[in-house]
C-alpha cells in the first residue's frame, strides 16, 4: 500500500516570512532612530571639519643691528622675558654716553642761569647805588652852580670858576644819565635771564627734560639690543643668522603659545541655527584618538565664511551656478587643564561636538579680553635713577635736587642680568 505524497512547496511563504521580517526590523531600526533623534541627535550638532588654531607671535627687532648671538632654536620651549636674539650694542652704548654727557653739561648750564640771576640782581643793586651817589652829585653841583651865579655880579666869583662849576654839573648830569641807562639795561638783562628760569628748578628745567629724555632713548636703544620673548610659547619659523644685519620690523622666528590654543570647527551653515555663545563642546583630537575628550565651549562665531575672505572669493553671478552649502568657522575654547594635561599643537584635526540645549547665549560674542604682555613692557622709565644721579652729581653741593614727579623704575627681566 503507497504511502500519501506530500504537497510541493515553491517557498514563496518563507521568502515572504523573510521579507516581513527585514520590514520588521527596518521599522524598528527607522523608529529607533527617530526617538533617539528626537531625544538626543537633535540636542548636538558635529563636524570633523575642525582643527586646532593658535596665535603665531611674530619676532621682529626694534632697532637696526647685527645679530651678534642667538639663544633658542626652532622647537625650544621659552619663557617670557627670555633672552632669544642679542644685537651689537656698541653704537647705542656710544650714544648712551654722549646723551648722559650731554645731560651733565645742560644741568651746568641751566645751573649757570640761576647764577645770573643772583649776580644780575647784585649788579642792579649796584647801579642803583650808583644812580643815587650821580644823583646827590647832580643835586650838589647844582646847588653851587646856583650859589656861585648869584655871586658873580658882585665879583666874588670869577667867571672862570662859574664855568668849572657849570662844567662839573655837566659832567655830574651825564654821569647820572650813564648810571641811569646801565640800570635800566641791568634790569632787562636780568628779566631776559628770569624768563629762562622763572616757574621751575634745575631739574624740572625744559632744557634739561629735554636732555634726559634723549637719554631714555638712547637707554631704549641699548635695552632693545637685547630682544626677549613677549609669552611663553615654542619656537617656529626661525630664520635669523648670526652675522645678519636686520632692520625694525625684520621677523626673525616666530613663538607659538601652546597654553592658549582653540578650534576652529567649520559647521555648514544648516548647523547654526541653534548654536550660540556659552554652548558646551567635547572635542576629541585625532593625535590621541577617542581615549582623551576635551572639554570647551563656544566663544564666537566667525563674521564670514571661509569663501568671504579667501584670496579669490567665488563669484557666483554666473550662468552655471550651483548651490553649494557653505561652512561658517565657529572658534571653541579649550579648558586649559586638559589642554595642559594633553599639549596640543596648531593645525592638527579635531572633531567637535556641540550641544545646542542651552539658548540662552549671544549669537555673536559679545566681549573681547584681550591680550597682554608684561615682557616688553616700555623701559624708558628704567633708566630714571642714571638721569638722577646725573642730576645730583650736576647740581653742585649747594644745590638741593627736588624731584617734582617720582620717578618709577620699571624691573625689566635684564636689569638683573646687568647688576650681576
């Protein structure tokens, strides 16, 4: 007896049951999506189009000179106030003495004009003295000419001796005349003389400003023989020699700050709409891969794209235009601990990614806190105490110096160098 056949199947029913399955799956996947957009995706915005930027501070001499020396070299970690590059100060040096010399002898000669004063005011008195003796011989020689007239129609007084006692007034009278004009010329020499010193003393002289400030500047002149470093920073870029004659402005290497660095992450222009000064950002840097996240935060959001400022911007009122989603660089600060547990250098790659949550910052940054170098601080006023000893050693033992407005010395980081 056979035994009962069973039906052929064309395994349509198991295509079908693979196909709702992968439908399945997709709609899982498609609203698992979804939810996780909704609830997570959509509170961030990233882009690996981001980089590491920094400031490159440029070296440049101050004065003209040739460099007799040279400290650090490319790669070199430098502190600010250290010595990078020296200058021949040997014509500044020269200069520098002949200004304090200069100083010294206008001191003398602003000290000399107080002299006249006092000589100038002993010798009005003395014509004064002068004026009053003429002018009681004036009178005297008046009174017997007088008396001997009357006296000579009587014939007790010759006319001989009438005319040598007119003579004698004459005489007398052009004497007083003389003393009179040798006053009044005292007099205007010694209102021309008070005019030079009236309403300041020796050192507060315009004559001598004048001097010490041509000493500050050739101090200027030799303190910048020595050029420092502005920031803490590495060297890059070096090209000065020994030997080399450079000129102000020349750039002779460059330092780079690696304690104050940023990002610069390039977000399409679809991305910004939510993002604002103040957002949280985690960075991760491709140098260290995803084993070390930085924290930062957005300072501002660039005024152009990268396009806008290009050499060559696109021009677009063509014929064949195609739209192209531009990005707008946004500049990332970097918390200073993990940029100091993690050194960072300029141009490397990052990615970053931003939390949009928090709307309540500035779409534009809204402060600047600017930057500052107490390294090269101006270092005139350094050399204060060589134009005060000058002074002092000028004036003469009689002489007292005041010091009308204190003179600060600022500490400059070779001021110590010098003393030892």
């Amino acid at each position: 007896m056979n035994a009962p056949s069973t039906p052929a199947t064309n395994g349509k029913p198991s295509r079908n049951r693979v196909l709702a399955i992968l439908a399945a799956v997709f709609i899982v996947a498609l609203v698992g999506y979804g939810v996780w957009y909704y609830l997570v995706g959509s509170h961030y915005e990233s882009t690996d189009d981001a980089y590491v930027a920094g400031n490159v501070v440029q070296i440049t001499p101050q004065i003209a000179g040739t460099v007799v020396s040279i400290k650090v070299d490319d790669t070199e970690i430098v502190k600010a106030g250290q010595d990078l590059v020296m200058l021949d100060k040997a014509d500044a040096q020269v200069a520098l003495d002949q200004a304090e010399a200069q100083l010294a002898q206008t001191v003398r000669e602003v000290r000399n004009l107080y002299a006249n004063n006092a000589t100038l005011e002993s010798n009005i008195d003395a014509r004064n003295d002068e004026v009053a003796r003429n002018r009681s011989e004036v009178e005297r020689a008046a009174d017997d000419y007088q008396r001997r007239q009357a006296l000579l129609a009587s014939g007790a007084v010759s006319s001989e001796e009438l005319k040598h006692v007119e003579n004698t007034l004459i005489a007398a009278r052009s004497n007083l005349a003389g003393a009179e004009a040798a006053l009044v010329a005292s007099r205007e020499q010694l209102a021309a003389n008070r005019t030079l010193t009236d309403g300041t003393s020796v050192e507060q002289h315009p004559s001598v400003l004048r001097a010490a400030a041509r000493v500050r500047e050739a101090y200027l002149a030799v303190a910048r023989s020595s050029i420092v470093a502005p920031v803490n920073g590495q060297i890059a870029k070096r090209t000065v020699q020994v030997g080399q004659r450079v000129a102000p402005g020349t750039p002779l290497m460059a330092i780079v700050p690696l304690d104050y660095l940023w990002v610069d992450a390039n977000f399409k222009e679809v991305q910004l709409r939510s993002m604002k000064t103040g957002q949280p950002v985690t960075l991760e840097a491709d140098l260290y891969g995803g084993k070390v996240e930085y924290r930062g935060h957005i300072v501002g959001l660039a005024a152009g794209t990268g396009g806008a400022f290009s050499l060559l911007p696109a021009q677009n009122a063509t014929g064949n235009w195609i739209k192209v989603v531009q990005r707008l660089p946004v500049r990332i600060a970097i918390e200073p601990a993990d940029l100091r547990d993690h050194p960072l250098r300029v141009g490397l790659s990052m990615v970053a990614k931003v939390k949009v949550d928090d709307q309540s910052g500035a779409p534009l940054a809204v402060s600047n806190s600017g930057e500052q170098s107490d390294a090269i601080v101006a270092v005139a006023e350094e050399a204060g105490p060589i134009i005060e000893r000058i002074i002092k050693a000028n004036l003469g033992s009689g002489a007292k110096l005041e010091v009308t407005a204190p003179i600060h010395s600022v500490v400059h980081p070779h001021a110590a160098t010098a003393a030892r």
